[in-house]
C-alpha cells in the first residue's frame, strides 16, 4: 500500500486536530470525499492548487501550511558589537 505525502499526512492530522470527519472536510473544502480519502491514504500524491486552496480554507490556515507542516522555526539573533 503507497504511503501518505507529506501533504496527505498533514491533512489527516490538521482534519482530526480540527474534529472533522473526512465526508465534512470534504464537503466544506468543495472536492470528493474519495479524492480525500485517497489523499490521506497516499492513493494520491498531488491535488490540483484549487483543491488545496479549498481544503486550507476549510481547515482555516495558509495552504503553505498543508504542503510544508512544521512548527516556525524562532531564532534569536545574537548582535555582536
């Protein structure tokens, strides 16, 4: 069985942090819950920019956020005079 994408593991963590089943996220994000489904369980690699565009809407983050999902990094900036 193929493995998730990055993608499709962001988006399952993001949809169940979120309470969503996959048949609302889809239905809020406007694409098939069997596109879903099959993204989440790595049947599909890439989706189309509107399709990610409506699942960062309905999830309410930036859609770099699902393609790209890691904590900010925060630095410090030592200034040496």
């Amino acid at each position: 069985m193929p493995q998730p994408s990055r993608l499709g593991q962001n988006v399952k963590e993001l949809r169940e942090k979120a309470g969503l089943t996959l048949r609302g996220l889809a239905t809020r994000a406007g694409i098939s819950h069997a596109t879903l489904s099959r993204l989440e369980s790595g049947r599909v690699q890439d989706i189309s920019a509107v399709h990610l565009g409506g699942l960062a809407d309905a999830l309410n983050i930036p859609a770099d956020t699902l393609l790209n999902r890691r904590p900010p990094l925060y630095t410090s900036r030592l200034v040496n005079d």
